[in-house]
C-alpha cells in the first residue's frame, strides 16, 4: 500500500498504529491524519529517532499492514 492511499483509510488502521506506537497521544493521532511526514516527526519527537530511522519505521509499519 502507498501512503497516498493509506490515508484515505487512516481511521481502519489507526487502532494498529496506535498499538504499535503507545506513547503518541490522541492528539498526536488525530495531528498525523494518514500523512506521513507528520507520522515520522511525531515519532522523533515522542521516542527520539533519527529522522532516517523514524522513516524506516513508519515504512516498514505500512508495509506490513
């Protein structure tokens, strides 16, 4: 799945990341809405990745939903 499609589904499978990424508040969920770029910054900021790895994350999260 491309992330272009993914957020038009964003509330089916934000129950999955929620699960995957607990400590993203549902302030940060409802901030991200789908969009990546807002995903991999909320996770530098709450779990203090790298940039390059907070993309790995997110990518290899929606790949494999």
């Amino acid at each position: 799945m491309e992330w272009n499609q993914f957020a038009g589904q964003w509330k089916q499978y934000m129950g999955q990341a929620k699960a995957k990424w607990g400590d993203l508040t549902d302030d940060d969920w409802q901030s991200i809405a789908g969009r990546r770029d807002q995903l991999v910054g909320k996770l530098q900021q709450r779990y203090g990745m790298e940039r390059e790895h907070a993309e790995k994350e997110a990518d290899d999260w929606l790949r494999g939903i």
